[in-house]
C-alpha cells in the first residue's frame, strides 16, 4: 500500500463492522453502516453540485454527528475538510472561507442569520447545506443536509479518486493576526496517530490489516472538546481509525456533570478534554457529588491544547485511582513534541513532558540546548510534518526550517531542558512579555495564580509601560466574585487579594515575574476549546491600567 487514506479507512472499518456503534449524541445513535452510506451520499452531492478533486468544505457546526459524518463525506469525496470556529463574526467567517477557498458551507441551523449576512460576499461558494438545530427554519437559499446525505450512489457520476496524498486542512487562529490553514497529507498524519493508536495497523498489509484487526466495535471515546479544534477532532479520528464510537455531549457549553453522566451512561473508555479548564469543573463536580459517578469503565483521559496542573491530575485520580491521564503536547504545525503521562502510581510536574522521539529543544541559531543549562529554546520536531501553511510561503518558511539538511517544524513554543532530559514548556513566543529586558512567559506564571484557593482561573498579558516598555499583568477569575452586577471588563479592587496573589508569585518565581497589578473579572471567556484569548485580556488590562 502506497500510503494511508482516512476515508479508505474508515470505509473498510465501516465494511467489516457495519452494526457497530459510530457516532452517539444523546438519543442520536449511528452504526458504522449508517455513518458510512450517509457520507458517501455527501460525497455524491459535493461533486454533483460542482467541487472538483481537492475542493475546499467548511464545518460550521456545534458539535454533533454531522460533524465526523460531513468531514467523512468530504474526505470520501477526495476533498478538504475547513474547520470552522463558530465563536467568529461575520468578519472573520468571510476571511476564513476566502481564504480557504471554500466551495461549501455546512452549517448549524442557529448560525443562518450569520450565514446569511456574508453569503453573498462569497462568491466562490457552490452549495450552503443546513443541518437542522434545536430551532430555526431553512433558508430558500440552503438545501437541508438529510436531502445532500440521501444522495443516491447512482447519481454521484463523478467521484474522485482518493488519495495519501489528499490535504486535511486544519486553521488555527494562533495567538496573534488572522487565522491560518496548517496542511497535512493524510498519509503523514493517519501514520502520526496510528503510532499510538489501540489498533496499529502495519504499513506493508494496508486495508487488508485494517480488515484483519477490526473484528469488533472500537473504544467508546467521549469528546467533550470542540470538534472544530485540533485537540477534538484529531482524538475522535483517533477513535474512529480504531472501529470506536465518538461520543459528543449536547450542550453547546461544558458541562462537567454532563461529562460525568455520559461517561458513566456511555460505559466509555477514553474521554477527551483540554487541560484546567475542562478539568476544574470536572473535579469540582465530583468532590459535590461523592458517590455519583464510578467511572468505572473509563480507562484513559486525554489532554492537549493548554495547561493541565499536576494538582489537577492528582485530584482527578483521587476519585479514580486506575485511570491513566495523557498530557499531549502537540500543536496544528506539529504532533508529537512531547507528553505526559500521569497514573496513580507516578506523576511528573505541571508543564514537564518528556520529549517525543522526534523533538528536540534549539536556540535561534538552530544548536542544540544542552540539558540542564537552564538556556531558553524553542522546540523543534523532524519527520512527518505538514506541507504548510495554506496560500502563505512567507510564514511555511519562518515555522518550516531546514537544519543540518533535515527539515523540521518550529511552531514557536518556548522551553528549556532538564538535566533528565525532560523539558519545561514555557509558552508561545507569541504572547512572551518583555519586561524591562526580561522574557516573562504567562503560562508560568498563570500556574502560579492558580495555586491560590480564591483562584479560579487566570490570564497574564503585558501592558505597555513607559519605565519597562511592558509590565506584567494579570486578569484573574475569582471564585466567588463580587456583587456588583459588573461586565467582565469593570475593574473590581480588592487590594488585600491583589496583595496575597503578588507575594505568592514572589514566593515561588522571580520577582520580576510578579503582576505589577490583577483586574479581577467573574469569567475569562475562554474559548470552547479552553484556550485564552490574549488578546482580549490584554485589553481588558490596557482599559484597567489607563481608566479608559
């Protein structure tokens, strides 16, 4: 076999095990053969109403069995899947599809009003396919998902062959400027999380293998996570190459006692979340709840996209001592920069992995960081990486480099390295303070915030600053908040805990480290996938700092 193809996948998992579970949100439930002749009627549609071989198809969507099954059709329909934060305005979705090039839009019905107001500043998109929510009409303009998915086989006169050389493109807004496609052949990155999958096909028996090894239903994953960001949907395809079940939860915000129902009720064995965010309220839930939930067939949880505490972790095996907890350390433009794997028996420190067989710390010049130096580097993996950066040389140049004739991925994540060998994730280089001279990662010091009982969740940014050219800030969520009926932005004072938070951040880190001063808001509006907006805190300590 050449090379792997998801959609060829899945169409022989789908083959061997037609009954089998494959995609649960709530009452919804769809066996593989489902799930697999609905995708192909997609993929029919695609070409019928146009797309050519590697069109471009937006998921605009909460998350929900339409979700896996369009990206299924997209893929089976050798096209390209865009993912779609659904948190964007209108802006923003219009530079996004543009962008992307995008032929079609899938979309949840309550985001039609959105859709509406910029469809016709997109000229280049063939098809709107509305998929129906908890309320709305369709629009004249769009055609009702369940019509595309009935597509009968007969009529899809033109379908493309699929290919490992066929893109899945995921857009990553980053910290700073407009969002970027990040482009993976899909034979590079099946063969990255086929790597540690819980079946490992062998490259030389192809589908045959696949055919061979599937001979039941999968692990049952639950994905609490956004689809629409890497961590979600690269664990559910995950679950999906190993003949699992993806289940997704039905509120359109986190809930961690929906989680907990789920996992119990779903009998499920891996669980998919991102870091404190998620896992706070996790534990939260199960110290109130003593008794409720046993969580006894859940074997794994995993974490990528920000920082999960080892305080967190230890919390969480408290309630369930066999679980195995994996920290990924990963990013859009490279998998497998390193992990952690906490279990009862063992555990590490927060934001200390162990680095992927691949990865390795460099300074600006490319050297190698000696361990145990304490020299900041950033991190840098070799192998199968992406192609780059959708229609942007500029940038594929700056995160793609070549070193010592080998090219490697540096997404600009800062670190340094153990005299053990693991490595101590500082942050993106992107959100780095520079105070005075000196570096101050947030992350760092976010961590340190969080130590503190009354803390419930913190963002740490730079505000321009006359004497240092930034000083250093912090935008904390307190656990209980004052009663004032505030918006977020209002700046409550309460000196005595601006204070204790200060003097705890000089106990454990340098001085210069500590927040100059804390704006103290009841919630830092992270993003669904439990990612901080930098930017909007940073305004929100600008506004504090000047009165404005």
């Amino acid at each position: 076999m050449p090379g792997w193809n998801f959609a060829q996948v899945w169409t022989a998992i789908a083959q061997e095990i037609p009954s089998a579970p494959a995609l649960v949100h709530g009452k919804r439930r769809l066996s593989w053969g489902d799930v697999s002749r609905r995708a192909f009627g997609l993929a029919g549609f695609f070409s019928e109403v146009g797309l050519q071989r590697q069109s471009k198809v937006a998921q605009y969507l909460h998350n929900c069995p339409e979700y896996m099954e369009s990206v299924f059709g997209t893929f089976k329909a050798s096209m390209v899947p865009v993912n779609t934060n659904y948190r964007y305005g209108t802006e923003e979705l219009a530079y996004l599809w543009d962008n992307a090039d995008a032929e079609a839009i899938v979309f949840h019905s309550d985001f039609a009003d959105k859709v509406e107001a910029l469809k016709d500043k997109l000229p280049k998109v063939k098809a709107w396919v509305w998929v129906k929510g908890q309320d709305g009409q369709r629009p004249d303009w769009a055609i009702d998902y369940e019509v595309a998915a009935a597509t009968p086989q007969e009529s899809a006169t033109k379908l493309f062959e699929t290919s490992p050389d066929d893109i899945y493109m995921v857009y990553t807004g980053g910290t700073t400027g407009m969002p970027k496609g990040v482009m993976w052949r899909q034979d590079d990155l099946f063969s990255i999380l086929n790597s540690t999958a819980y079946l490992r096909y062998d490259d030389s028996t192809g589908l045959e293998g696949v055919r061979e090894l599937v001979n039941g239903p999968g692990p049952t994953h639950v994905s609490a996570c956004p689809l629409m960001h890497g961590t979600g949907a690269l664990t559910a395809f995950s679950a999906w190459n190993s003949g699992g079940s993806i289940v997704t939860l039905e509120s359109k915000s986190f809930d961690a006692t929906e989680l907990l129902d789920v996992i119990d009720n779903e009998s499920a064995d891996v669980a998919s979340f991102v870091g404190d965010s998620f896992g706070r309220p996790v534990v939260a839930a199960l110290d109130s709840n003593p008794g409720k939930w046993s969580l006894e067939s859940l074997r794994v949880v995993i974490s990528s996209g920000v920082m999960w505490s080892q305080a967190n972790k230890d919390a969480l095996l408290k309630h369930q001592p066999r679980l195995i907890l994996v920290d990924t350390f990963s990013s859009s433009e490279a998998m497998g920069m390193g992990q952690s794997i906490t279990t009862a028996s063992g555990s590490s420190t927060t934001a200390s992995f162990s680095l992927g067989p691949n990865a390795k710390v460099i300074d600006e010049e490319g050297n190698d960081i000696p361990p145990g130096s304490g020299r900041i580097g950033m991190i840098a993996v070799r192998g199968r990486n992406p192609l780059g950066y959708y229609k942007d040389p500029v940038k594929t140049s700056q995160t793609f480099r070549e070193l010592g004739g080998t090219r490697w991925s540096v997404p600009g994540d800062f670190a340094t390295v153990e005299a053990d060998g693991t490595v101590k994730i500082l942050g993106r280089g992107s959100v780095c303070i520079n105070t005075g001279g000196e570096k101050v990662f947030p992350e760092e010091v976010e961590e340190v915030l969080k130590l503190a009982p009354s803390v419930a969740d913190a963002a740490v940014v730079g505000v321009p600053d006359e004497r240092f050219g930034e000083a250093v800030w912090a935008v904390v969520q307190l656990q209980s908040y004052p009663e004032t009926g505030a918006e977020a932005e209002t700046y409550i004072r309460d000196q005595e805990t601006r204070d204790s938070l200060v003097s705890l951040v000089k106990s454990r880190l340098a001085s210069f480290k500590a927040p100059k001063d804390i704006v103290f808001v009841s919630d830092l509006l992270r993003a669904p996938s439990g990612k901080m907006d930098y930017k909007r805190m940073r305004e929100i300590a600008i506004s504090a700092a000047t009165g404005n």
